[in-house]
C-alpha cells in the first residue's frame, strides 16, 4: 500500500544524526511549491536547537517565493497595494475608472479594513462596514464593494482565502430615487439664463465665448455625455448631410496629477455611434466649426490655448448660473435623461437605449427614462362593453 502524499508547503518527518564533534543536524522532506520534494536540513548543537534552526527554515520556505504573493496572513493593506498594480498591468480599464478605484480603496476601505490580515476580513466584518458605509451613502457603499469585492477577488486567484466574503454580505437596498426629466419650458428658460450670463455692460473680465449654450445644445441633440460632448473633433461632424451627423469617439478624462486629454474611445464600446441631429444642434456646431481651426483632429469645444475644457469646470459654470437664475437641480446628465424620455414616448425603449449607447435597455429605464403613469386611453373603449346596454330591462322590476 502506497504511502501518503506530502501536501504541497508541508514536510515530512525529521531525522536527526550527531557527528563525531557533537554537532546535530537536522532533517526532512519538504514539498516545494512546484510539487517535488526536496531535502532540507539544519544544524545545532543539540537536538531541540538544530530542530528549532530546521522549522525557521521550512517556515521562511514556505513564505511566498515571488513578491506580491499573498496568504491568509497577508495584511489587507499589501494586498490594496497588489490589486493596483494588478490594475495598471492589465491596462484594460480607463484612466478615469482607475483613478477613481484608488481614491475608493485609499479613503474608503483601507481605513476600515488596512489595520486587518487576508484571514480576519470576514462576512461579518464586511457587511457590518456596508451597512455602515450605507447609513451615510448608498452611492459611497456601493462603490466601496466594488473595489473590496474586486481586491478580495484578487485574494481569492491567488489561493490566499478560499472564497470571497463580499459575496456573503447583505445585498445593499438602493432607496427609491425619481427620475425627471426636463420639460420644454424648462429647456427654454434653462437656454435664456445661458445666453444672459454676463452680458451686462460694464462687468469685469472677458464676456462668455458662447461655448456653454452650444454645448447644451450638442447634449439635447446627440444624448452624449458630458465628456463624450468635449470630446467631439471637427472630423466628428458632418454638417453637409440633412439631418447632420455626429460621431461620438471618444471622452475627456482628467486622471490626477496630469492635465486633460482626449481618450480615443467612450465609455464603454457600445457608446461609440454616429447619430443624426437635430437642426438647432447642427446649427450650434456650425458656429463652432467657424470658430476653430480647419484641422480634423481640432476639438469642437477648446479653451482659448486649444486646450480641451473639463468636464467638471462645465458642471460647475452651469449650475453656478443656473442657481443665480432660480434653477436648481440640473446636471448635464439631466439633458441625457430629457432625451431618453422623449424618444421612449415617441418610438419605445429600444431607440431611447440605442441612442444613448446604452447595452441594455434595462439600464436606460432604470436610470434615464422618466416613468409614465399614464395609461394607454384605448381602455376607456374597450371596457364600454362592460356598461348598461341602452336597450337592457330593468332588473329591480
């Protein structure tokens, strides 16, 4: 009968043998992480000192042989470290989504779980923390699980944990949030306030360029995305076709600690589409086209060095004086809602989705289409059936 099999990072058992000066030397078999066995031995001066020599060195053997290796005492902090740089040797995720995974994991997890090794980081702990991280976001929980579950996963190819303890956890309730989308009167007075922005004489500083209306403009005829929109080349464009067409390529992104630059492709591959516009968004791409030089690669929307806008500088220029005029509560993401909801009511879900560039059209009803609580007014014919026929008898009779 044949004899056990030693498991991988175990040994066997230790013999001893003392040489004619004293010295005792140690023994055993260790099976290495590649599946042979090999002998390892150490020595002392007595039996309990050359055995104690010989366990310091299966124990450092059986530590990880290549940096970044991880086990169940690996501290939760080393392994944040692994995961991204994980990250950056894939390379298949945007700078921006990249930048924002650090930020999550330094200012959201690391400070709950840094301080904790691979093998403490339980169910328990992990849904206590969601459900903490909840109370106060459940936008901020939700990305925090994002980043724990994707590191831990990370653990879990490794063989560090047996499995993963986000996958155990609570599932997080999204709270009920309505969607809205802008209405004609709205968009109108949203434009009025945009074009009378500064344009009062005698104010300080150079008068607004126009940029900001145009690109509210682009928004509500292409559904882009704000940084889909900054993106836009003049070889995007084709004002010469009725209805003129633009291509969505591409985004600004703003990693940290580096300046802006266009990313050569959207949010996800869906995003990237051509679509027809509308005439009052043709016409505001006309007036850019005018304004910028003739080369193909030039963006539509520059600052005055030809350098391309950020998104959150827009954010900010618009809601600052959206509020100076009353309005409150619009993102450029309200203008992509606007357009999802009035191609949902006019051609159905499928278009509102494929416009948008959305894969699904379960995220375009989840997200972007105001619901309708109307029903359709073709019940009130139908259920003429069920009243008193005007040649029926009198029961009660």
């Amino acid at each position: 009968m044949s004899s056990t099999r030693t498991p991988i990072g175990t040994f066997g058992t230790i013999s001893f043998r003392t040489g004619a000066n004293g010295i005792v030397r140690a023994r055993t078999r260790y099976r290495d992480e590649d599946g042979a066995l090999r002998q390892v031995q150490a020595s002392g001066r007595s039996r309990k000192a050359a055995e104690q020599r010989l366990k310091v060195l299966l124990t450092e053997r059986s530590r990880p042989a290549v940096a970044g290796e991880l086990t169940p005492d690996t501290p939760f902090a080393d392994l944040a470290e692994l995961w991204l740089d994980d990250l950056d040797l894939e390379g298949r995720i945007a700078v921006k989504t990249r930048d924002l995974y650090e930020w999550n994991m330094r200012k959201l997890v690391l400070p709950a779980f840094g301080q904790l090794r691979l093998k403490e980081v339980t169910v328990s702990r992990v849904d206590r923390f969601l459900k903490t991280c909840a109370k106060t976001s459940y936008s901020r929980a939700k990305q925090a699980k994002n980043v724990l579950s994707l590191a831990l996963g990370l653990a879990v190819r490794y063989d560090a944990i047996p499995r993963n303890p986000v996958s155990g956890a609570a599932r997080l309730r999204k709270p009920v949030s309505e969607i809205l989308a802008l209405t004609v009167p709205q968009i109108q007075a949203i434009r009025s306030a945009v074009s009378r922005w500064r344009t009062a004489e005698g104010l300080p500083g150079p008068r607004p360029d126009g940029q900001l209306g145009i690109i509210i403009e682009v928004m509500l005829g292409t559904s882009a995305r704000i940084g889909e929109v900054l993106a836009i080349r003049r070889c995007d464009v084709d004002v010469t076709v009725v209805p003129a067409t633009v291509k969505i390529t591409g985004t600004i992104v703003c990693p940290k600690g580096r300046p802006a630059f266009r990313q050569d492709h959207p949010k996800t591959a869906k995003s990237r589409r051509t679509v027809a516009v509308p005439s009052y968004t043709a016409a505001g791409i006309r007036q850019r086209l005018a304004a910028v030089p003739a080369d193909g690669d030039t963006l539509l929307f520059c600052s005055r060095n030809g350098t391309p806008l950020i998104p959150n500088n827009i954010r900010r220029r618009l809601r600052t004086i959206l509020e100076a005029a009353g309005i409150h509560g619009v993102t450029p993401h309200a203008f992509r809602r606007t357009v999802a909801t009035v191609l949902d009511r006019a051609s159905g879900l499928e278009l509102a989705a494929e416009m948008l560039g959305h894969t699904s059209t379960d995220i375009t009803r989840a997200h972007y289409v105001e619901p309708d609580d109307h029903v359709d007014p073709v019940t009130a014919d139908i259920l003429e059936s069920l009243g008193p026929s005007s040649g029926a008898e009198d029961d009660s009779r």
